[in-house]
C-alpha cells in the first residue's frame, strides 16, 4: 500500500469477503516530472472461508496488515427422534 495513508484506504468485511479499497486525494497545483507510484483507486476482494472473520488491520510503512481469526465452533449433537407408524 506504499503511496496510500490510513485515511485513504478502508478494510470491509461484506457478507464472505473481505474488500480493501484506496482512493489517493487529487493534488492540484501540482505538476510532477515523474511520478513512481500510480495514484488511481484500487479495489481488491478476497473470499472468505466459513468461521473466518477480521480481527483487526493495521498500515505500517507501507505495509496493510489484516488479521484474521477463525471462530470456535463448538459441535453439536441433536438426537432425533424415530417415530413409527404412519407417516404423513
């Protein structure tokens, strides 16, 4: 994420993805020889496996962290009960 500040990125997490999106500001009155890093907006999507949800995110140097963490299920057992006779 090197050219973008906290403020011009989001990290959501929508239904079973996670989307990180970055916007740079206009610089007006600028004018540049060369410019290294393009400044365009961005989206990037990820699916998200089932239990997995964002823990938190982090910028630092120009590096996004995101931390996710799998929720703990705990198994259940249900019995059903065996009717007999008709059945409807």
């Amino acid at each position: 994420m090197a050219g973008f500040s906290k403020d011009e990125l989001s990290v959501t997490e929508e239904d079973c993805q996670l989307v990180v999106r970055g916007r740079q500001a206009e610089v007006n009155g600028k004018t540049f020889l060369h410019r290294g890093i393009a400044a365009r907006q961005f989206l990037r999507s990820f699916v998200l496996a089932d239990g997995i949800e964002v823990a938190a995110a982090a910028l630092q140097n120009g590096l996004l962290s995101i931390d996710l963490a799998r929720k703990h299920v705990q198994p259940s057992v249900r019995v059903v009960s065996i009717k007999t006779g008709d059945i409807p």
